[in-house]
C-alpha cells in the first residue's frame, strides 16, 4: 500500500521527542490488513545513557493490561461459557462477601461501574507481607473497604475493579490468570514478548531492550526491566490493573485478531458475538463512554482525536501507551512510549495523542 505523507507522521513524532513530550516512542498504524509503517524515534532511555529506541522494544503498557489481558481472559471464559457476565460476585468468589458486594457482576466491573474507588496506595502496606499473601490480603482489603458509590449508578475508571475481575478468572478458570492467558491467548498467537510481569519472563530479556520509565520515588531507582505500578510490583509483578508487557507488532497482532473476530473473519478464539458485546458500549450508566474493558470514543476531547467512528474502541495506558481501533475504517493505531522516564509529572501528551491520530487518519483518508 502506498501512503503519500508518511514522513510527516515520522516529523511529528520527532517534534515530540524535540518538545519533550516523551524521550521516544514506536509508532504502528494499519488499514484493513496491511501495516502501513512502524515508527521508532528518540530513546527508549536516558540514563545512564541514551539508549535509541527500537521497533521491537518491550513497553510496559500500564493500564493496557486491562483490554489486552484482563478482559480477553473474561472474554475466552465467557465465550466458552464459564462466565456469566451478570452472574453475580457472591456466586462467583468462595467466602461470604459484605451486603454491599454481594450483587457486583462482571459486567458492571468490566464497565468500570461497579462501586469501587479508583484507586488505593496499597502498595506501601503489603510489601511488609510474605509475597504469597498479598493477593489474598488485597482483596480481603477491598472487599471489607467502602464502596464509592451505588453499583450500576455511577461511572468511575477503577483498578480496584480489575483486581477483582483477576480474582475472578483465578476462581473460574483454576490457575493463574497469566498462565492462562499464556496458554489460551498469547502462545497460541505465537506472541515473544507479550506477558505478564514475572521474575522468569523479565529476565529473560536483556534490560536494555525494556523502555525505561521513572525514577520511582519509592524504590529509589530508575525502573527498567519490571513494572512501574506500585501495587502491581508489590503483588508480584502484575495484577488485573497492570503488568502487560508487549511490543508495538505483538500489541497490533492481539488487536488484529480481535478485529477480524468482530468482523466475522475468523472464529478460533471468540465467536464473533462475544467480541461484538465486550465492544458495545454498554449504556448502562447515562454518559458513560465505557464498553466491557474498551473505552469508546467520547463526543469531545477524545484522546482518539475527531476522526475515529463510533464504532471505535481503544484504551491508554499510564506509562504513556495507547490503542485506537476503528471498527468501521478499519485502522488501527498504536502508540507506545516512555512519556514518564525520568518522571511521571510530564503530561504533554495528552495534547500530543490527539494531534497524532489525527493526522493518521487523516493521510490514510479517513478524516471525514
């Protein structure tokens, strides 16, 4: 496929690295089947040196670990008819919940609507307890916790949702959540460098192929090589919030196969039904953009920039990673970078992301 204005796309993300929006990134799009280009520019490292960005560099994608772990393990659970979406959490977890939890169900976490906070620094707590316990001590913590609002009333994004619904595919499935991704998903996939944060797979990669990111305040060093969310990291490495590593090609290649799932193209993993409804926007909650672990592209300031249908679906990740699906045009744009090495105050790119995706779509033709 020839596109005319490719180089402006690699101008663009070089003014970035120049603005200091991140110190680099890799930058893949597609239409239909094809991958138009991927792009690397800047460092994946600053210190102690400049180390340059490459195209096979291991992101750790953050918050993308929701979407591309998470939720396609509720996904192969439902669809092979494990799970119930609506099946409620009191039937789903082995001991007695609080009143208020009993009735939280997949969907509503999955839709982030299901009472829980965003967040909680519990991190600082249960790195004073044996490894082996932590999960078990967090979600004792969580469920014994307050909720934030009335569930199915309300919209508020939330880790802790997800580090329930990891609970879940633990309780469903029998074993851990990444050896079942592994063994459902990313092996079959023929995925190298796509999984879950363990001491096994880190080390297995040499630490200068890692993007870094910050210079974390509480451990005291550069992070290279491990996740950069604290309670991830205290947990072991990952939970269901965070601790997806992947490369910009393995991300894409996770993404097309959803795609053609949606489309009817193929049915190996998924029927196309149980795509279809994990990307419908649920509607459940009045302005809620969210689908079920899929954000969808709000009426204005979407970090999808204008173009994007609305049959879209994306997510982004903390660390400064990004993917935008459009169902409807048929591209796909990810965006992977380091935007938090050496700290997590830069926060230019949530102008930058827009102003990219646009000016894709808009060489690809799509701008309308």
């Amino acid at each position: 496929m020839k596109i005319q204005g490719k180089k402006g796309i690699r101008d663009l993300l070089e003014k970035g690295v120049g603005g200091g929006v991140f110190p680099g990134a890799v930058l893949l799009w597609a239409k239909g089947d094809e991958v138009v280009t991927v792009e690397a520019v800047g460092n994946l490292s600053l210190t102690p040196g400049k180390i340059p960005m490459k195209r096979d560099t291991v992101f750790d994608l953050a918050s993308l670990t929701k979407p591309l772990a998470t939720t396609l393990a509720l996904m192969k659970l439902v669809d092979s008819g494990k799970i119930d979406l609506d099946r409620r959490l009191d039937d789903l977890t082995e001991g007695l919940l609080p009143e208020d939890k009993r009735d939280i169900t997949p969907r509503l976490l999955l839709n982030h609507s299901g009472g829980f906070r965003d967040w909680e620094p519990y991190f600082r707590d249960l790195v004073s307890h044996p490894p082996g316990e932590r999960k078990q001590i967090l979600r004792r913590r969580i469920m014994s916790g307050p909720l934030a609002y009335k569930p199915g009333e309300k919209c508020l994004y939330s880790d802790l949702g997800f580090m329930i619904l990891e609970w879940i595919v633990e309780e469903m499935s029998g074993i851990e959540m990444g050896r079942f991704l592994e063994e459902n998903i990313y092996r079959p996939l023929r995925l190298q460098h796509t999984f879950l944060a363990s001491e096994e797979h880190l080390k297995s990669i040499e630490k200068d192929n890692f993007a870094a990111t910050e210079k974390c305040p509480w451990r005291k060093r550069v992070i290279q090589g491990e996740v950069h969310d604290e309670n991830a990291y205290a947990l072991g490495g990952y939970s269901g919030h965070a601790g997806l590593f992947s490369t910009a090609e393995e991300v894409y290649r996770i993404a097309a196969m959803l795609r053609d799932h949606y489309l009817g193209r193929r049915e190996d993993y998924f029927s196309s039904e149980t795509v279809e409804e994990f990307f419908r926007r649920q509607e459940m909650v009045a302005g809620c953009t969210w689908a079920l672990g899929w954000d969808t592209p709000s009426l204005e300031g979407s970090s999808s920039g204008r173009y994007f249908s609305e049959k879209s679906v994306g997510h982004l990740g903390y660390t400064g990673t990004s993917l935008w699906m459009d169902l409807e045009k048929d591209a796909i744009v990810i965006l992977l970078t380091n935007r938090v090495h050496p700290a997590r105050d830069n926060e230019k790119i949530r102008e930058f992301r827009p102003v990219l995706h646009d000016r894709v779509m808009e060489v690809l033709g799509l701008d309308c």
